[in-house]
C-alpha cells in the first residue's frame, strides 16, 4: 500500500520520470549513488570468494549498470515505505551479489553427478556415521539416481550438493530462477516420497538435500 512520499523520494521521482537534462543528471545521481555501494559490497564478498575473476571496480561498475536499469523499469513499484535511495540500495546490493557470484563461476565447469556421489558416498563412510544414517545416505543417493528425471537430478545435485548459485546455474541452462527453483521443489517432493516409501522419514540429515 503507497504512503506519503517524502519530498526527497517525490523529488527523485520526478526528476527520473521527466525528460531533459533534469532527468539524465538524476540518472546520473543515481548511478553514482548505486556505485559507491556496489564497490562496497564487492570488496567486501571478495574475501568469501576464492574464485572471483576480474578487477573489482569493472564488477562494480557491471552491479551497477545492472541495478540502475532495473531501479529505472521497476519505478512504479516504489511504494514509499522507506525512502527511495535505501529502496534503490537494495537493487544495488542484490545485483552486486549476483553479479560477484556469476564472474566467481566464469570460466568454470557446473558440477553435476559425479561431485554428489563423492559426497554422499565420503558421508555415508565416515566413521561417526551409525548405521541408520548410512543407510539413509544410500536410499538418498539411490532416490536422486531412480526417482528423479534427468533434469530434476541435474539441477538437485548442482544446487543442493555442489552449491551452484542459482543464477549461475539458470545462465548456464538458458533458463530462468523461477523455473529452477520449480524444478527444485518438484525433485524434493519427489525424492521425499521415495524416502517415506522406503521407510526412511526426512529428517535432519537430509534437510539440505531434500
């Protein structure tokens, strides 16, 4: 519901809907303020990413390309709950993230089947493991490679096993987010049932997974 702007946001808008130098010196305003925060949100997720290629400043000013566009087509949807330069942070923030995640998987192979069997194989292994956990792991595993289609395993397995993030994964497949985590959620359910029928009731171990 739309509460009343403050006259910053309602002087934002206005300057962003009109035309003429007012608009693009608002754009330009805007891109700069969505700069400063890119560059700090890719600094500081650059420790948490080993793999990240590419000079910091060039995937900031990409975060923030991004996020200016998507402030500029989603203007109608600023309901004045906040003040519109922490509304538009928060586009900046997101695609900061998105974008350091995707340049942090260039170049690099998806993991699909053959990571996950190494994993649940190494868990079902371990020496702290009791027997009913090992065979959970298994029916798992056996679950994921019989009850799941080709592509409901391959998008479980990248993203719930191999920590593919999902938009990595949607640019590799030529797909969006939302189909994905439909996908998701149908293997879930799927993979559920199969552990229900072989006696074997979701529990802790398999949150991640399932």
């Amino acid at each position: 519901m739309a509460v009343p702007l403050d006259a910053e946001s309602r002087a934002w808008l206005d300057d962003l809907r009109g035309a003429g130098a007012a608009r693009e010196q608002a754009v330009a305003r805007l891109h700069a303020l969505l700069l400063r925060a890119t560059r700090f949100e890719t600094s500081r997720r650059r420790a948490s990413q080993p793999h990240l290629r590419g000079d910091l400043d060039d995937i900031a000013q990409e975060a923030a390309d991004d996020a200016l566009l998507a402030v500029l087509t989603r203007l109608d949807e600023f309901r004045g709950l906040s003040r519109f330069t922490t509304w538009a942070y928060k586009f900046a923030l997101y695609q900061a993230s998105v974008t350091v995640r995707r340049r942090a998987w260039q170049g690099r192979e998806v993991p699909v089947e053959d990571n996950a069997w190494a994993v649940l194989s190494d868990a079902a292994a371990g020496p702290g493991e009791t027997v009913e956990t090992s065979e959970l792991l298994r029916a798992i595993r056996d679950g994921i490679a019989g009850v799941l289609t080709p592509n409901q395993r391959d998008v479980l397995v990248a993203l719930a096993l191999n920590e593919v993030p999902i938009d990595v994964l949607a640019e590799r497949r030529h797909t969006t987010r939302g189909a994905l985590y439909k996908t998701l959620h149908d293997a879930r359910r799927r993979l559920r049932r199969h552990l229900e029928k072989s006696g074997h009731a979701p529990g802790g171990t398999t949150k991640e997974v399932t």
